[in-house]
C-alpha cells in the first residue's frame, strides 16, 4: 500500500482487533464482531478479512404459502476482497432463528476475479411466518472455494438478513439514496418478465414512473 494510505490489508493482525467495548456497527459486513485498529476502525471503509465477504442480498420473489407464511427467495452479491481469482463457489446455509425455516440452503457462483464482485447464479429460500414480527434475522453462512492456481479454502460469516428492504433500497444498505437511483435508472424502460428484477419495483414488467414514484416515496428514509 501506498506510505499514506492508512486503509488494512485483508488479512491484516489488526483487524476485529480494536477495543471490544467501542462501537463497531459503521463497519461493513462481515465486520467480525468487534471494531478494527487504526483510523478507519467503525467508519464504512474498515477493511473485512478476507477472501469472500457478503456485500448485499437480493429479494427476488414473496411468495404466500399459507395465511400468515411465505417463502422469501433471494440471490446474493459476494465481494473477493482478496488478490487472487476464486472459482467452484458454493455458500450454505448453516443456521437462522428459530422461526425461519430453511427451503433452499444454498447459492452457487462460477468465478469472482480478484477485487470483484458477483451474483449468485441461484437464489436461497426462506420460510417466514408473518404472525410473529420480524424485521431482520441473524443467518450463519459457509463459503468454499478454489483459489485458482492454489488450495481449495472455505470461510464462515454471520450477517444480519433484511426480509423486505424498503421500496426502492436496491442496493439493500438500510437508504434510499443516490446510489438506488443510478442503479433505477440504469435499468429504465426495461421490459421483461413480471418482478424479474428488482428495479421493478411495482413488478408489472416495466421500469417506468410508475417504479420511480414508488421509489420516490422512500427517499433518503
């Protein structure tokens, strides 16, 4: 790194190294539990360790499958926080509160470059009662993987699960905001299949003002 860049490599000592009773909720997921040394420790740009690390889920489809129950079917977008390229990725799931059940317990990827990001090929499903409230879940995951060229390697990570992001959070972050907009209009006047992508937003197959009215009344909230 370069002498003023004050950022943490990815498998630096002092990440999740920092006191354990300061705050760390600013640092991105996984943040490990626990705030990192240095000067970005419990700011967005804390380093993750990594390899793999979870950038943000997908909602793809709700679905009733009783009065109060419905199976919610996600994609996720992993980031390879490392300088080398991983192929064969398979993450499972490995637990979820109680009262979410597990349908589908995996998502499969074929090759992330060093530094990038994907989406998984396949969605993850969950079972939710809705007659007790839940706003977010804590879900434990496992990673594995071929660095290629090198050892197959598997990691683990706990994050928090938003069941239903506000209308218009697109990139899943908790806001709407400037960055859900570039990513509405980069995909307007699309036509396809019915809430095929999240960018449809009232899911009528169409990325119009419709979808932008619906993500206007969320703003900055």
């Amino acid at each position: 790194m370069p002498a003023d860049d004050y950022h943490l490599s990815p498998y630096s000592p002092c990440i999740d190294a920092g006191d354990p009773m300061s705050d760390y909720n600013f640092e991105p997921e996984p943040d490990g539990g626990r705030i990192n040394m240095g000067a970005y420790g419990n700011t967005p740009e804390a380093t993750c360790k990594g390899g793999i690390i979870l950038e943000f889920y997908n909602l793809v489809s709700k679905t009733r499958v009783g009065r109060t129950t419905f199976d919610y079917s996600y994609t996720m977008t992993l980031h390879n926080n490392s300088n080398m390229d991983v192929s064969n990725i398979q993450v499972e799931l490995l637990g979820a509160p109680d009262n979410i059940s597990i349908i589908d317990s995996s998502a499969s990827f074929s090759y992330i470059e060093a530094g990038e990001s994907a989406t998984s090929s396949d969605t993850f499903t969950l079972r939710i009662n809705t007659l007790t409230p839940i706003d977010t879940a804590l879900i434990s995951w496992r990673a594995t993987f071929d660095w290629v060229g090198s050892e197959p390697s598997q990691e683990l990570f706990v994050t928090n699960l938003i069941l239903e992001p506000k209308l218009g959070d697109l990139t899943i972050d908790g806001i709407v905001d400037y960055e859900d907009l570039g990513q509405l209009l980069d995909k307007w006047l699309w036509t396809g299949e019915f809430g095929s992508i999240q960018e449809d937003i009232n899911k009528d197959g169409t990325v119009d003002f419709k979808d932008f009215a619906k993500f206007a009344e969320n703003w900055l909230k």
